[in-house]
C-alpha cells in the first residue's frame, strides 16, 4: 500500500515523522467484543479442512496460548508458531477497537483474515476520544441488501460514504485481505493539506464492526447443534493499522506520550518533537514568546515557522491576536502578556501610566520605566504623564500633563488668572472671576492663593466688580468708577446705584444726578415768596384808577397806588423752610427823570410776637420778596463738601443778585441748576405746577419759577385769571373787552359778561351800535324803508326784512314775480305776475313781469323751458303741457332725453307733446338718441361718443360689410369687428400667431414652418417666410439655403466650391455639385477637368491631338454599352456550361476594359491591358446559334460579328 503522507524527515520547509503500525506496543489499547475460550474450550471447525481426517479443534484462551485479540500484532507465538485472533464461533456482529493515547494521522488499515473474509463489516473513526464516530466505509458481499441507501464505490470526493463490495467476497477462504486507504488513489485530491482532508487523517480511536458472517448454505455439521455451529466465526492473522504522529508538518520525530504504553520496537509514539518554534503534544501552537504569526501546519516550501514576539525581555509569554493582525496588514498578530518592569502595551514597549520612559535607560532595561513626578491636584487623570516621546502627537517623557488652569513642570501651580489649586477642579484651579473692568492690568489679575482680584482705584469687592461708595459706572478707564457726582440738593445723598449711576433724588426730580424734574413739577426760584402791592390792605384810602397801558409781564392783577404819607400792610408770604431771609421791595416809579427821587419808607416787621418791631426805610416798591440765605443750606454751608465751588458758581453767574432786581428775566442755565437745587432743598422735592387746565395751553410750566404757558389774555403763574380788560375767563384763553372809546364811558368791561359801560343811546357789548330803528353810529339816524320794514342794518342803512312783496336798498321796488311801484306815496302796491298762472299756485313758469305801458298789458319774462308771452307753452328742447285750456294746472316742460345729442335751438329736434328724439346728432339715432347707428360704436350716452367701425376689409368677414362705401358693421359697444378664419385684432388687420396672407379668401394662411428647421413656428405675416436654422430655406424651412445642399430631412451641408474653380458659390441642392469653370472639374471644383493639363488653378487646354483619342474613347464606350446589351441577351440563349463559363470571362475582360475607358489618363499601362483583354476576347468560343441570336440583337449580319466587332473596337 503506498504511503500518502509526505517522506519522513524535513524537506521543503515542512517535517513528517515517519509512518508505522500504530497497533505495535498498543496490545493493551486493543480490544475485541469476543474472543473465542476466554471462559474455556471451545470447539471450532476448519472449513477448508474437511478433507483431513483432524478438521475440528478446541480453543482455550485462557493462557498464552490462547487466541486473543493481541495475537493480530505479532505474526508468530513463542514457539515459532503463526498466531490468530479467532472470535466465538456463531456470534455475528463483533468489533475490534483499537483506543490511541491522543491524535493520529491515519492513512489505511489492512486486515488478513484466517477463516472466510467477513460479508459485511464497517470501519468507524473518532476524533474525541470515542465520544462520536463517524463512519470510514461500508464493506459487503451485496451493499444493497446488507447496506441499503449506501452509494456503491468509487464516490466522487475522498470523504464520501460509499460501500466496497471489493473484500468481501466469500473466496478465499483463508489468507483473504480487506483493504482500506483514507486517501483512495482512485480519486484525485487536488490539495492534501485542506483542513478537509486533514480531518479525514485524524483520529484518536479506530473500530472495525463486523456484521454478517459468510456461510456455505449447509445445515449444521457433525454433533454441534447451536446455530451455524462451529464451523464459522471470524478469525484474523493480522491486523495493520497504517499511521503517524499528529505533528502537522512541524517534527520529524515524535516520543514517548505522557501516559502512553511502553516503547517496543517499531512503536509509533505520540509526542512530536517539535521543530519550528511550535509546542504541544502535536505541535499545535507556537513556543512561549513566539505567537507573533498565527500558527499553520506546515507546508511544502511554507514552514510557517512561529515568530518571536517583541516585548522589550518585559513579557515572559505572548499570544496571538488576529484583530491586531488584520490591523497590521497580516505582518504581526503577537500581543505581549502580563509586561513587568512597569511596562506595557501590545510589545511591552510603552510605560504603564503614572511611570514614563527614560531615555538614557535601555529600551530592554528593567528600569527603563520611572514614575512620573506629577502633582496629582493639577494633573489630568490624578498624575499622569507622557510615557513616552512622540514628535506627532506632542508627546514628551515624563512630562506631566496639567490641567486646563494649572502649568508647572510639576503641574503644581496655577495659572495666570486663576487660583485655588485643587484636586477636586476638573481643571485644576478656579478662574480668578475678576472684572476686567476693575482689574489693574497685568498678566496676574488675582492671588493665585486667595482669588483677591487687584483693584483699581474707586473699585473694590474680591472681584473688583463693584465700586466704591459714592462711584458708579464700572468701566475699563483708568480709575474703574466714576463719581457719583449726585446733586446737593436734588438728591438725598451722593451715594447712587453702582450700575447706572442713579442718585437717590427728592420727590418729583428724576435724572440720574437728580437735576431734572418731573413732568407737571418745578423749581422754585429765589424770589418764589413774593407777596403783591395790590393784595396788601391799605392804612389810607388811594385813588382807585388803575394805571395806562402796561407790558404784559404781569406778576399780579396789578398795581396799588400808595400816595405819598401813606401806608401799606403786607401779608407776608409762606416760607418753606426755618431760616434767615432777606426782605426785598422791588420799585416802580409812576414818573421817570434824569435821576429817580430818592424816596424813602419806613416799615415795620411785625412778627407774631408783640414785642418785635423794626423799623426800615426803604424805596418805593409794589412787591415784597423773601430771599433766603442760602449760605445756611446743606452743600452751601462753609466746609461742606463742595459748597465753595457751589458759592462761587452763583457769584459769577450773579444769581442771587438777578433776584434782587427787575425786570426778572430768565435765568442762566449754570442759575438755573443752582437755583433747582435750591430749590429741592428748601422745598424737599419738585413743586406741582398746577396750570389751570382752562387757562393753560399744557400742564407742563417753566422749569424754574413754574410759570405756565397761558392762553390769550391769561395771568398768573398758574393761569387763573385775566389779565386786565379781558374778560371770560375759559378753555379759550380770556377774550379782550374792545370797549369802544366813543360808546363806552370805560375801557374795562364787566370780568365775566364782558359788557362795557355805554353812553346814553348807545348799546351792544362793546357800546358800538345804534338802538333798534336807526344806524350809522356813532352819529345814529332813522331807517327809510317806504313803510314796508322797520329795521335797516345799523352801518349801511339798507333796509332789512321788507314786506308787501317788495325789495331794494330802501323797499322800493317789487320783488320778482310782481309788478307796480310800491313807493311811498304813489298810491299803489305790488301785484302778481299771470304767467301764466301766480306766484306760488303751482303754474307760474315765469322770472317777473311788467305791464305795457301803452295797452297795459303783461308781458312775461319765461323761465327756461317755456315760452310764450304769458309763458304758457314749451320752448325748443323741451316737452309737456304747462297750461292746457280748461284744466287746472298740467304737465310742466322737462328738457327732452336726448343725451345730448341734439341741437336744443332746433324745435322740431323732439316732439314738444311726447318727448322723442326726432333729429339725433352725433351719428346716434333711438327715442333717446341712446344708441350709436349701424358702421358706429361706442356709447352713446358720453359726448360724441360713437365713432365710425375702423375694420380692415382684407380681414374682416365680407358679409358684414358694404364694399361700395367701405363701411363694416362692428360690435356697437366695443367696436370689435368681425374677423374672418385665424385674423385677430379689433379691427381684423393682423394675422393670428403662425399664420400669414391677410386678405386671402379663407383669412390668414398657416405658416406651416418645419417644426425642427425653424428658429420659431411664427412667420414673417406679409411673405409667409418662417426664420430658418442656419443651412435651412424655402419658405418653410424645409430646404436646403442657397449655399447649403442635401437632404432636408437628414442634414444641410455648406457648398465647398472653390471660389476661383466656380461660377458661383452655390452648389445643386441635391448633390452638392458645383458649377465649374471652362477646364476645371470635380465635385467642388477643386481640379482640372478632362482636356486640361496644369495644377488647378491654372489649368490650360490640351493640344488638339487629345480631343481626336477623347472622340475615339466616346465611340468605344457606345460600343462597350452595345456589348452590354449582346452580353445580356446571350446569358438568355447560352444554356451548355461552356458557354456560361465563357460568358462570364468576357463579362469579366469588358468590365475592365470599361474601366479602362473611364480612366483620364489611359497612357501606356492601360494599353497593355487593352491588349490582354483583345486576346481574352478572341479565345471566347460560343455555338453558334447562340452568337446568331446575339447577332440578331445587335443588328450584326453574321453570328460571329459580334465578337469580331468586340475585337474591332479594342484594336
């Protein structure tokens, strides 16, 4: 049996043990089911010695002489003698199983039997140590009936389960061999190291079953009476089991096992030797250390030698990782284990964390690794390092690696900005949290400890984000804050909101210094406690008499006279405040001079007390005002802060002394905040304006003083009252008095009523009108009315309200529609006019009348629409009944319903009794001339509004149409006239898009433009042309343009003539052929033409010899075409083979000779040709009936004239 495995010993990288009998030195591994006198003799039968007079024996197995399964191992006992296993006679289904230490390759197995050779045995393998089995092969004299469904050999592929019907034959009897090779020769296998096949080849226990005993179909023999007797049972000689130890091509020897028998002579033992790298029991991985490929069997030219994993002598054990492998591109896989020295990583190459590399140290060193020196508080990850250098990552050995805040070789100190290393900060320490606005600029903000922010100078607060008391406005200056800079006096204190710089202020002022006042609120000024001349109470009694015309700039109602010697008390006016005030009497003088009088007074100041009496003298004044010394104010008072400024702000401004004296103009504005702030102090707080709602034009006064706008003729510093002579006080302002100077006996009026003190005869509000009867004041006359009115207007005299029907200045005439002389005197009155009835009765059409003077008759003056002497019918233009006989009243005279479309001066342009329009203007016609006439449209109802049908008679329907007069009725309304078939507009003067022709008989015609050819489907609407694509005309686009040439339908190709070979640029529309010149020629012109000789272009005739050859090559191609017609009439009438042979050969020699003919040049190669073809000619042979026929054809008198005139022409 030939081995399959490969040679033993190393060869082409891979190693094999050498193959043996793996049953050798196993005789304890090897077992049977039966064994024959195990128990005591048993009888058996030789069946192939029944001729011998011994054929029946005993076996006894119980000593060594017995016929145990171990006897298949070695071929001869002690004695020389051959040994056999021999099973129970009769017993039918036994097995051999042979248990190996481990695994195996298996290659075949082969048994040689004493008795019969089984008739149906199989073969089992395990692969698990007997756990499962799966069948090798079925053997069996008949497969079908011992092992139905099993396919017979050979099968397709090695691992097929097929039954071998080879060994179990009944003959021989003794000596017969059942074979079994894994590896059937008979089938090729095109890889033996496929894990496929490998699998087949591996085994841990072998069983051989065998089920059917071979019998000769005889009854029992001699005495024996069990079943088949003693004459069958299966016996065996030897039994060999063919094999290796499992190394996978990485030994080329193998020992002893662990546990394995002990080793004989020829023993195959189990433990490979392994080579390569690899360890194991069958080399089934790689050596410690060395799993950086992953492992294989071994393959010719392939080792797969273990490699050695790099892990830096930190690792004493490696394993393979395939993921890292794929990773790696299939070059290394190994995974270094459990790294010491504090290593780490897939090589053992990094260092673990919290211990970096060090680069003086050896890589392979135990102490290449330190631990790192990292303040953990500050450091990422609790003391983290670099491990290592990496250019590419950033990475730097025992670098510490701080936190966001934190820097420091160390990582132990925070940075810039920050403070409170700790290791409980994600990132280390805190930021400072410092305002930069309040921050002095560095690069350290704050204590790197304690977080204090370093402040600037008004700022305070650890982060310098808060200003200091009496600052506000945090900002990025120099100084962080600014002064709060609160007024003294509108604010309670100088302390304001750090944010916005808001000062606490005093009621009703506002602002953020607290400078402006409210809306509706005011500030006192200096001389607000004024106590008025004219409201004192007077010691003596003065004239009464108020002074003349004064200014407006009233402070009071006005002025109290006080003579000389005489006395005025004063009511001293309210002060706000507990303090020193100085007593101010402001003079006016009733009469001027170079130099005032010096007039003195003497007064007393009476205070509540009795024993206070001061005496002054003092000038002339109608006013008492109280200034308060502001020195003893709070921000005024010597020391306080501030107060000399303040002091000195009002003595420049002179504003206390602008108080003392008149006239009292507004204030500055320095004064003016001085003086609010004043003011708050005195008063605590803005004051209410209080403007009168009636008197005042707002509610809003002067900032300083509080005086409010006041209405027309309004006084007082809260509007509420009139100025004098003015009266009605209200919403309207007050209203001057305008007493009139020559009526009235005052100028002043009455306050409320407003009514002026007249003089006698005189009356009216203002004393300036006449009493009731007379005018022409202030020199007052009677009315003259003529007795018909007694009142007349008071300055003009006409007389007003006349009665008895009569009008004019003085009632001296008769009103309209009356007639007589109604002056006084004449004795007579004003009568009604009959026109024709009176006035008033519902009949009278007239204006007035007046009698004749001659017949006294009444002649009427009509109203319009009536005429008539007595206005007793219609005028022109109008109709209806205004005085028919016998009937009271009628039908008055409307204006006829024309539209204006008649002459109204004409009387017969509507009937004067019905109304109807009888002679319409303006080309209407109707009842009403409502309505344009037929050839006119438009309304009619608007002036001239029908205007004549303006349609086109090219486009317009025929029959709506006069041709005679040229007139086409339209739509009366629009005007839109009738279009014939594809004509559009409103008077059918243009084609519809893509059609063309007006005026055709059908209307427009279809423009019909190609739809690819066309730039657009609309064409020209005179000449129907439709705009062509470049190389396209005609009409519709569907040829090809002058110049262009081809099929329309496929493609237009610009003419190629050459301009100096062509009479013009065009070519044929069809072909593209141009138009050549005397002597050129070509498709394009473009040669010179036959019977010219040069270089196109300059082409010259040929001398006159040529045009002699040229006649005779046009006679030879007459003849050649008469040869055509011969030729086609002898195909009809040549039926031998011969004949058709020859036939074709002189249809082949005349289509080269035409060929020749067409040549422009035929010079001396041709002739030559010429000569061959003459020859061709005369070897033609034919019948001659069928020459004859052709002859008839052709017109020739012999049969044989056609080829001698073939001939002819050639020579």
């Amino acid at each position: 049996v030939p081995d399959l495995l490969p040679r033993p010993g190393c060869s082409g990288g891979s190693c094999y043990p050498p193959t043996g009998n793996l049953v050798v030195g196993r005789s304890q591994s090897l077992h049977a089911s039966s064994t024959c006198g195990l128990k005591g003799p048993e009888p058996y039968c030789i069946v192939s010695h029944l001729q011998d007079s011994e054929k029946c024996f005993f076996c006894d197995s119980r000593g060594q002489g017995g016929h145990r399964i171990k006897n298949v191992i070695s071929l001869s006992g002690p004695d020389g003698q051959r040994t056999w296993w021999q099973a129970e006679s009769g017993v039918e289904n036994v097995s051999i199983q042979l248990d190996l230490e481990g695994e195996f390759y298996f290659t075949h197995l082969i048994m040689t039997f004493k008795t019969f050779r089984p008739a149906g045995l199989l073969i089992e393998r395990s692969a698990d140590g007997g756990q499962s089995w799966r069948v090798y092969r079925y053997f069996a004299h008949n497969c079908s009936g011992l092992f139905p469904g099993v396919p017979l050999t050979p099968g397709r592929k090695v691992s097929d389960l097929v039954c071998d019907q080879r060994y179990s034959n009944i003959e021989p009897s003794s000596q017969g061999e059942v074979i079994f090779k894994v590896l059937d020769p008979a089938i090729p296998v095109e890889d033996p190291y496929s894990p496929e096949i490998q699998e087949l080849l591996r085994v841990t226990n072998l069983r051989v079953n065998f089920s059917k005993l071979h019998t000769l179909g005889d009854g029992p023999l001699g005495v024996w009476g069990h079943h088949h007797g003693p004459h069958y049972y299966y016996a065996l000689y030897e039994l060999v089991v063919r094999g290796s130890c499992l190394c996978h091509g990485h030994a080329s020897e193998c020992a002893p096992a662990p546990g394995a028998p002990p080793s004989v002579d020829g023993m195959v033992h189990g433990l490979c030797v392994c080579q390569h790298r690899t360890a194991g029991l069958h080399c089934e991985r790689c050596q410690d250390l060395h799993h950086d490929q992953p492992w294989g069997p071994a393959e010719p030219g392939n080792p797969h030698t273990c490699q050695e994993c790099e892990c830096h002598q930190h690792a004493r054990s490696c394993h393979f990782d395939m993921a890292v492998f794929v990773a790696s591109g299939n070059v290394s896989g190994g995974v270094c284990d459990a790294c010491q020295h504090h290593t780490a990583g897939r090589h053992c190459e990094i260092c673990r964390p919290f211990y970096y590399r060090d680069p003086r140290e050896d890589p392979r060193s135990p102490y290449t690794c330190k631990p790192c020196d990292c303040d953990p508080s500050g450091t990422l990850n609790g003391g983290l390092c670099d491990t290592h250098t990496d250019e590419v990552r950033g990475l730097l050995s025992g670098q510490c690696r701080c936190k966001a805040h934190v820097w420091g070789p160390r990582c132990d100190t925070c940075r810039p900005g920050y403070y409170g290393l700790s290791p409980a900060l994600p990132e280390g320490c805190l930021s400072c949290r410092c305002d930069p606005r309040g921050t002095v600029p560095g690069d350290t903000p704050c204590d790197s400890i304690s977080g204090d922010c370093y402040c600037k100078r008004f700022v305070t607060g650890q982060n310098c984000d808060q200003c200091l008391p009496e600052f506000w406005g945090l900002s990025s200056d120099f100084t962080g804050c600014r002064p709060c800079d609160c007024d003294f006096g509108g604010a309670y204190s100088n302390r304001c909101s750090s944010g916005e710089g808001l000062c606490p202020c005093r009621p009703h002022l506002q602002g953020r210094d607290c400078l402006e006042v409210q809306s509706g609120y005011f500030c006192a000024a200096l001389d607000q406690a004024v106590a008025e001349a004219e409201l004192g109470q007077r010691l003596k009694p003065s004239d009464p008499r108020l002074p003349g015309p004064q200014t407006s700039s009233w402070t009071g109602p006005g002025f109290s006279r006080v003579e000389d010697r005489a006395g005025l008390m004063f009511q001293a006016p309210p002060v706000p405040r507990a303090m020193e005030y100085d007593i101010v009497l402001l003079p006016v003088f009733l009469s001027f001079s170079e130099r005032p009088p010096r007039l003195n007074l003497e007064y007393q100041i009476l205070g509540h007390s009795p024993q206070t009496c001061l005496s002054l003298m003092i000038p002339l004044s109608p006013q008492l005002v109280l200034l308060p010394q502001v020195e003893e104010l709070p921000g005024l008072r010597r020391g306080d802060p501030g107060a000399s400024g303040h002091l000195r702000e009002l003595s420049r401004g002179q504003c206390l002394e602008a108080a003392r004296t008149l006239p009292l103009g507004p204030p500055s504005e320095s004064c003016a905040r001085l003086i609010c702030s004043i003011s708050a102090l005195l008063y605590g707080g803005g004051l209410a304006c209080e403007c009168d709602p009636q008197g005042s034009l707002s509610s809003e006064c002067a900032r300083v003083g509080g005086q409010c706008p006041c209405r027309p003729h309004v006084i007082g510093q809260r509007c509420d009252r009139c100025e004098p002579r003015t009266y009605g006080f209200g919403p309207a302002g007050c209203s001057e008095c305008r007493c009139s100077p020559e009526g009235s006996t005052s100028l002043a009026c009455d306050p409320l009523s407003g009514q002026c003190p007249c003089q006698p005869g005189v009356t009216g509000r203002r004393c300036d009108q006449c009493l009731p009867g007379q005018w022409g004041f202030p020199r007052c006359q009677p009315c003259e009315c003529n007795g018909h009115a007694e009142q007349c207007h008071p300055h003009t005299g006409v007389c007003q309200a006349c009665g008895d029907a009569t009008t004019g200045r003085h009632c001296e005439r008769c009103q309209d529609g009356y007639y007589g002389d109604p002056v006084l005197g004449s004795g007579q009155q004003c009568r009604p006019c009959p026109c024709p009835g009176f006035l008033g009765s519902g009949n009278y059409h007239g204006t007035s009348c007046q009698a004749d003077g001659g017949s006294e008759r009444i002649l009427c003056l009509c109203a319009p629409g009536y005429a008539g002497p007595r206005c007793d019918r219609c005028s022109a233009g109008y109709f209806g009944h205004p005085w028919p006989e016998g009937v009271v009243g009628g039908l008055p005279c409307r204006p006829c319903q024309c539209n204006n479309n008649i002459d109204p001066s004409d009387p017969m342009a509507c009937d004067p009794h019905s109304g109807h329009c009888q002679r319409c203007l303006h080309h209407t016609y109707g009842p009403h001339c409502s309505h344009c006439q037929p050839g006119y449209y438009g309304n009619a109802l608007w002036p001239r509004g029908c205007r004549r049908c303006s349609c086109d008679l090219q486009g317009t329907v025929p029959a709506r149409c006069l041709p005679e007069s040229g007139i086409c009725f339209c739509d009366r309304l629009s005007g839109h006239c009738p279009c014939r078939p594809h004509v559009l507009g409103q008077l059918c003067d243009r084609c519809a898009p893509q059609f063309w022709n007006l005026g055709g008989p059908r209307g427009c015609e279809h423009c019909a433009c190609h739809t690819q050819h066309s730039v657009q489907l609309t064409c020209h609407p005179v000449t129907g042309q439709c705009p062509c694509r470049e190389g396209f005309g005609g009409r519709t686009c569907s040829q090809c343009q002058e110049g262009y040439w081809g099929d329309p339908e496929k493609e237009c190709k610009a003419c190629a003539c050459d301009p100096q070979g062509s009479v013009s640029l065009r070519c044929h529309s069809r072909t593209g052929a141009c138009s050549c010149l005397n002597g050129i020629s070509g498709p394009q012109c473009k040669a010179c033409a036959r019977g010219s000789q040069g270089s196109f272009p300059h082409c010259r005739p040929c001398p006159t010899c040529f045009s002699q050859w040229d006649g005779q090559l046009d006679a030879l191609q007459q003849w050649l075409a008469t040869l055509a017609q011969g030729r086609d009439a002898l195909s009809e009438v040549a039926p031998d083979r011969g004949s058709g042979r020859r036939l074709l050969a002189l249809e082949a020699a005349m289509g080269q000779v035409q060929g020749v003919l067409v040549s422009t040049h035929p010079l001396v190669g041709p002739l030559q040709q010429l000569m061959q073809h003459r020859d061709i000619l005369r070897q033609g042979q034919g019948a001659p009936g069928a020459w004859r026929g052709v002859g008839r054809i052709l017109g020739f008198g012999r049969s044989w004239g056609i080829r001698d005139q073939a001939l002819e022409v050639i020579s």
